[in-house]
C-alpha cells in the first residue's frame, strides 16, 4: 500500500522527489534483508546494521542512518572509478590537491561523481532517469580535465548540474531526516508518505531541522575525526589492505568536504538513533508527539498535505494516528515475515537448485564445454574435405545421429513387483543396456540414491505429504544429477577409447537413455503413490504435489535427453 | 546457498602430483591416501567468505594423464584461478611445469589467477625440488607460490583462498568483466535483478550488496 501511494505522490512532483524515492527503495529493501524481527528495537538495529551491509546504495541522505556507511559508500565510489582504467589515479590525487583550497566547489563535482559512478553500475536506479542524461555528459569531461577551474570553462553547464545535484543532495537529506526519524522499517506505510511531505516542504524544514536539533557539538566532531584516524590506522596485510589504502584516499577528502555539511549529517543521525531508542524504550508517545508536530509545520508549507492524507487512508482532517499506523505496519511486517517463510521453502524445494547442489549442472556444463570442442573438430575436419567427401562425411554423421533416435515407447516390461528387487533390476537394466558401450561405468551412485528412496518410503515411518513432497523433488533433482554425470563421464571415457565402434556405442547410449528416463518416471510414481496412501484431508494439496511431482520428473526426462543428445557429437566423431 | 560470487577453478598437473587430495582436503577437510585416478574431470565446491562476502569456489579437478590432456584443454575455459601443482619429491613433475603452463595460458582467459603448488611438503626427507626453486619459477612467470600438503592440511586453505583474494581483487580493480562468464565469474543468484548492464566497476558494487533478500 505504502509503495503504490508514494508511486502516485512521486509522479506529481518529480524533480525533488528523485532523492527520496532512492531513500525509500533502500529502507524496502533492508526492511528485505531484516529477518522475522518481531520485536520494534530489534528491527531497528537490524535496519541499521544491515544497510550497513548494503553497500550499494551509498549517498548523503544513506548516511543519515549512520555515518560509518559514508566511507564505505567512497569507498565504493572508488571502486566504481577503477573500473576507468588510466584517468582514475590523475583524478584522485588531483581531487585530493584541490579540495582543501576550495572543497565547496569540489564537493558539488565530487556529488557529481558520485551519482554518476551510481548510474553506471546500477540498474536499481533506474528511478533516476532523468539525472543520469544530465549527468552523463559533463560527468566525462571532469573526469579527463586536470582541474575544476578548467572544466568549469570548458563546460560552462556544468556548474549549472553539478549545483543542482547539490540541492537535490540537501534536499535528501532532510528527506534522510523524515526517513530516519521514523527509525525502523516497519513504518512504511507511515514514512512513505512522510518523507515525500517532508521533500516538499524541505526547504522550511532544513531550518526546522537546524534549529530544533542544534549546530554539530565539537565533541561530536572529535569523535569522528578520531573515528578516521582509526581507520586509518588500521590496515591489516592481505586483501583488505587494498580496501583500506582506497579508505586513505578518501578519507582527506571526505572529511574537508563534509565538515559541515556532514556534522550536521552525523548530528541528525544521532538524533535519529537517540529517537529511535526513545520511541522504542518510551513507548509510542515521543514518537507521536514528533510525528504531530511534523505534520503541523509540514502543513504550513504544503497545500497539497490533504491529498496525501487521503491517500494515506486518512479523513481530510484527521491527523495521522502513529499507533494506528504503526500496528498496521507490524501487522504487514507479520505478513512480511510468512512470505518469506513460504519463498524459503520454496526455495528448499526447488528442482534447479537441488539439481545443482548435487552437481548437475556443472556436469552438464562441462559436457556442453566436450560437446562444443568436439563439435568444432568436426567441422574443422568437414572444411578441410572436397566437397564430395563432405557430402560423405555429412551422411555418416546423419547415420549416426539416427542411431540415436529414441524408439517409440515399448512394451512396458513388468518389473519385479517387489521394492526390494527394483533397484537390482535397474542395475541390471543399465548393465544391459550399456554391455557394448566398452566402458567401465559407474552405476553405483544412481542405484544406491534409488535404493535409499525405496527403503525411506517403505521405513514405515509417519510421513507428512509436505516432507514425502521435498524428498521426491530432491530424489528426481539427485538422480538426474547423477544421470547426467553418466553422460558426462561417457563422453569423456568414450573421447579416450582407443578404438571406437561407433554403432555400438550409439546403440548403448541410446537404451541408456530409455532405461534412465523410464527410471525417474518410476521415482516419480513412487513418491506420488505414497503421497495417495497418506491420510489427509488435504487432498488439494495432494493433488498439487502429485502433479507437480510428474512435472518435475518430465524436467528430470528431458534433461536426461539433452545430456544425450549433447553427447551425439561425441559418438560421431569416432565414426569419421 | 546464496553467494555473492561463484569462481571457477581449475586443478592441473602432472598424475599422482596430489590434485585430487589437496580437493578433498579443502572441501571436506580429510586425506586419503589412495586415490582413484581422475577420469577427466571432478567437481568440488566450498564457500568461503571475502571481505564479509559469501563466494562459492566451483573447483574442478581433472586428471593429469597424459590421455586426458585433450580433453581437460576443453576445460580450461572459463577458469578464474587455476591450481597448478607439482610434487616436491618428484623433480619430472617440476619439470613439466612449463608445458602446463603453456597449456594454461594457451586455453584459458588471460586474467585467470594462477596459482604454483609444491604439494607433499610434508614429505621432507624425499624432497627433490627446493622450495626456493619453486619461488623462482613462480617469480618468473608471474605465478603465486605456495608449499602445501594435502596428508596434512599445511597451505591447503591458503592456497585455495589466497586465489580467490587474489580474483577478488582484480574484479576490484575491474580487470575481470564479471558479467562475461567466460571468465570464470558468476554473481550470485540474489544479485540477478541487482547487477545489470554497467561495468565492471557497477557491477563490482553489486557484489558488495550481499545479504541475501530471498
């Protein structure tokens, strides 16, 4: 609800929005990464620590939810500069000479920066669309010129950005304020619209905000400049040490620009956590009081406070309720939390990922990897041959590839009525099939994955549909898996084999394929007669797994069929 | 699992120089002193944690007879980092260290990390090839060097970390294009919406957005 509000808000009044929009879209997704933090404080701190972890979204208004994120953001920054190969270093060390001199300046075209190494990585700001063409040009030119001064007259519209990238930045900051007095991501519904009101009537409330918090005390600024010494000191060997020199770089620079611009920053952050442990240790009435008086200095400047209102739920002349908001937010944050329940097990059951955990897909992929190689050799030896002898060529491989053709479904031979005997006869089933193959497979894996199934579905154990479910899912993941390793291993063995018979080999791989897909269909029926056997009033349920079982194990058969048909190439190259 | 990167590896060198062992010791931590001879190619995998950041290492070990060569060239594409090992108590293994290498260079991406192994350190006294010689070969041909052993564990983690710091950093510096896989890179599943088309300096910024939102 929050998000499609403040969507529509957005859309009215674009230009100063943009900040506050990345703001939001931050919050929603750390609100993302928080786990089922039930509790207001813990969320909170979770919120925090956790952005602190985001490193992406590094910016001013970041910062306001505490100030340590702001190396990290130029440290990221830097990174981003890197990626530029040769101009990067001029640009740093001169960014360093000029900023001491004059950092104002420096500071716009070093936000500049900022924002454009964000565009250049980040589909996430997308949002930004109307920055990024203003900034993409002059953003170069900076880059290449030694000096500001130089740029400034080369580019004479550059100021003209750069100085409106710093407003949209203070701007956010204030915006950062309405967003971290709200503290904790379970006020979405509430800070969504709040801290686009707050956008709108910014500039009233930067001056609010200075006055009500108060000027950045020194032992405030002691102690972040201790902070940076700190850091700066350490530098352990390895890795990290490459980090930190990209720290060193920065920290001069971060800490003259951001004087004051950033005690201020440090200042309402700190507010923002004193509020934040107030409204939690407190109870809601420091918070609502807060709210109320925002909402009161909001309204004198915003004519349009009405709208939102509306939007937020609220009757036009009913101030918004924080309590009210704030127990629909839990109540979201609950509904939140099973959500994420749900995609977790989702996730624990999902085919492509089990199959990859077992090492499908790399088997696949380094049977794609021969496959491709070999494919290659063909044609290498196709293009070298007169065209008479192509046409031969071409035909022998044709022969062969029908040799592969899987016959039509035949008569379905019983098997051994009893579990016990069935993974022996499908031992026996793949021996048969690949007798004239002349390798030595391993047939062990796939026949003991199946024995394994047999003996947990027939343990006698109390099943639920949910667990029979996982197990049939992850059984047709594994055996897949292991089928497809077959494969890998089969064209690898048969690539060395010192004499080839191409049509055996054909032959051999092509039953090998009919024995394995019928044996997933056969995993498959297992599992979903058990699931039939189990007494439940859930049948819906049974029914969806029941088909989604058949589904996967279709998946399962049509992997198997690819493997093969991958290793194709591999048999035809012993014909020619 | 969720990882914020995926490095692919490669394991070479002559047979029986301890490939398969120095594998089996990285990713379930025991040796074995008989091993089966590697039929083409193996897998492993482990996570491992750079910079706060969950990275799987796909590693993939192959067979060092002679009669797998052709095949386990076809391998080397889209390696990061490639383990190239020797056995200090066998100077032939030592020996063919440059043909290897050639191999590597020739058949894999020119930023793949490599890494030189003198593994079975802990067999002192048959010791055939100093240590210093390794470090000469290494410093030659800009390989990092290690002595591990694979019996009892001595480098091993080291070896197979200290590549991957060594990748990481360069997709730092932006010298891998992660969003090529040829170069043996992937983003981890969570970034999939996050990463997009920037460059490799953007891109490198998503990997630093770990976390895991699913």
């Amino acid at each position: 609800m929050a998000t499609s509000d403040s969507e529509d808000f957005e859309s009215a009044d674009e230009g100063q929005n943009t900040p506050i929009k990345k703001d939001r879209k931050e919050r929603l997704s750390s609100s993302n990464y928080t786990e089922n933090s039930r509790e207001l404080d813990h969320k909170t701190k979770k919120t925090q620590s956790s952005s602190t972890d985001t490193v992406k979204n590094k910016e001013e208004p970041k910062s306001s939810d505490g100030w340590d994120d702001f190396d990290i953001g130029d440290d990221e920054i830097l990174v981003a500069q890197n990626a530029v190969p040769s101009n990067t270093h001029v640009l740093q060390s001169n960014k360093n000479e000029t900023i001491d001199s004059n950092y104002s300046q420096d500071k716009t075209t070093k936000k500049s920066e900022e924002t454009k190494s964000k565009d250049t990585g980040w589909d996430d700001f997308d949002d930004w669309g109307q920055d990024d063409n203003t900034i993409e040009d002059p953003y170069k030119p900076i880059q290449t010129q030694p000096t500001r001064q130089e740029t400034k007259s080369i580019y004479p519209d550059i100021q003209e950005v750069t100085e409106k990238l710093a407003n949209t930045t203070t701007t956010s900051t204030t915006g950062g304020w309405g967003w971290g007095w709200s503290v904790d991501s379970i006020l979405t519904t509430a800070t969504a619209g709040i801290s686009t009101l707050t956008n709108q009537v910014s500039q009233g409330i930067s001056t609010v905000l200075e006055t009500s918090i108060g000027a950045p005390d020194p032992e405030e600024l002691a102690r972040q400049t201790a902070k940076e010494k700190e850091a700066k000191a350490n530098s352990p060997d390895g890795l990290e040490s490459n980090i930190n020199t990209n720290n060193d770089k920065v920290d001069p620079k971060s800490t003259s620009d951001a004087f004051p611009f950033r005690g201020l920053i440090s200042e309402v952050t700190k507010f923002v956590e004193t509020t934040g442990t107030k409204v939690i240790s407190g109870g809601l009435g420091t918070l609502e009081t807060i709210g109320k008086k925002t909402m009161e200095v909001l309204q004198d400047g915003d004519p349009g406070l009405a709208k939102k209102r509306a939007l937020l739920g609220l009757a036009p002349d009913e101030k918004p309720v924080l309590s009210q908001i704030l127990r629909e937010a839990k109540a979201k944050a609950d509904e939140d939390d099973r959500i994420r329940e749900e995609k977790k097990e989702a996730k624990e059951v999902h085919y492509e990922n089990l199959f990859d955990d077992f090492e499908g897909l790399v088997h696949l992929e380094a049977l794609e990897m021969l496959s491709r190689q070999v494919n290659m050799r063909i044609e290498e030896r196709m293009r070298g041959l007169s065209p008479e002898k192509r046409q031969d060529l071409k035909e022998t491989l044709q022969q062969v590839a029908e040799l592969c053709e899987m016959p039509e479904d035949d008569e379905d031979d019983n098997d051994p009525s009893e579990d016990t005997f069935k993974s022996e006869a499908f031992h026996e089933r793949l021996q048969t099939a690949t007798q004239d193959l002349g390798l030595k497979l391993q047939f062990q894996p796939i026949v003991k994955q199946y024995t394994e199934a047999i003996d947990w579905l027939s343990s006698g154990g109390e099943l639920t549909e949910k667990q029979v479910y996982k197990r049939a899912v992850a059984s047709l993941a594994q055996a897949t898996a292991l089928s497809v390793e077959l494969y890998h291993k089969a064209g690898e063995m048969l690539l060395v084999k010192p004499r080839r018979s191409t049509a055996d080999e054909a032959d051999a791989l092509t039953q090998m394929t009919a024995v394995l897909t019928k044996h997933v269909s056969e995993l498959a029926t297992l599992f979903t007669e058990k699931l039939n056997e189990l007494q439940t009033e859930n049948t819906e349920q049974i029914h969806n797994y029941i088909t989604n079982i058949f589904l996967e194990a279709g998946n399962s058969s049509t992997y198997i069929q690819n493997a093969f048909q991958l290793a194709l190439p591999i048999l035809q190259i012993g014909a020619v | 699992m969720a990882y914020a990167y995926l490095f692919k590896y490669i394991i070479i060198g002559d047979t029986g120089v301890g490939k398969s062992c120095l594998l089996l010791q990285f990713t379930d931590k025991r040796f074995r002193p008989v091993h089966d001879l590697t039929i083409g190619v193996e897998f492993g995998a482990r996570m491992i944690t750079i910079d706060g950041k969950q990275i799987k290492l796909q590693i993939w070990d192959t067979g060092g007879q002679e009669a797998f060569r052709s095949i386990t060239r076809s391998y080397y594409r889209g390696a990061a980092g490639a383990l190239l090992v020797y056995d200090i108590t066998r100077r032939e293994t030592f020996n063919h260290l440059t043909t290897w290498l050639e191999d590597a260079r020739q058949h894999s991406n020119s930023n793949m990390v490599i890494m030189l192994i003198g593994n079975k350190s802990d067999l002192e006294s048959r010791r055939e090839v100093k240590k210093e010689e390794g470090e000469a070969f290494a410093r030659e041909h800009g390989l990092v060097f290690m002595e591990t052993s694979a019996k009892t564990a001595a480098n091993v983690e080291e070896a197979f970390i200290n590549t991957a710091k060594e990748i990481y950093e360069k997709i730092q510096e932006g010298v891998f294009d992660i969003n090529n896989e040829a170069n043996g890179i992937k983003i981890g599943p969570q970034h999939s919406t996050g990463a997009g088309a920037g460059g490799a300096g953007g891109a490198g910024a998503g990997g630093a957005s770990s976390g895991g939102c699913c």
